[in-house]
C-alpha cells in the first residue's frame, strides 16, 4: 500500500491515460460496423442513393480516424508522462 502514496500524484496522467484506452478500445467495433455498412450501401442499385450513404459512411469514417488520433496520442502522453515521473 506503500506504493499507491508514492504514485498519488500521478493519478491525473494515469486516468486520462486510462480513460483513453477506453476511447482506442471501443474504436475497432465501430470501424467493424462502418464496414458492415459500407458493405450493404455498395449493394444499393440506386447511383445516387449508393454514392450519398457511402459519402456519409466515409465522412464518419474520417470522424472516427480524428478521434483515434487523439485518443492514442492521449494515451501515449498520459502513461509515458506518469512512467516518467514514477521512475525518477
């Protein structure tokens, strides 16, 4: 339990670094269902209907890249930084 004193101020790293795991973690099973979907709208016969749902598939596609990006560079920075910290 000692350690866990030491560590103390290193908890606000330590939970945006976990918190941020969440936010990787969850991003597979949502790009699993954007391909489900992407999948099904490329079956539309509709041009026009197929070309719009896959527009607006990709545009959350882009979404999800930006947040991934954030979250891994969050991730990386909070346990790197706390690591850090820990070992001096």
């Amino acid at each position: 339990m000692q350690g866990l004193k030491w560590n103390q101020s290193e908890y606000g790293w330590l939970s945006i670094g976990w918190l941020s795991t969440l936010a990787t973690g969850g991003v597979y099973p949502a790009q699993a269902l954007l391909f489900a979907y992407l999948v099904t709208a490329m079956l539309n016969p509709n041009i026009a209907a197929m070309r719009s749902r896959c527009n607006f598939l990709s545009l959350w596609w882009l979404i999800i890249a930006i947040v991934e990006f954030i979250a891994y560079s969050l991730q990386g920075w909070g346990f790197g930084y706390s690591s850090e910290k820990m070992v001096f």
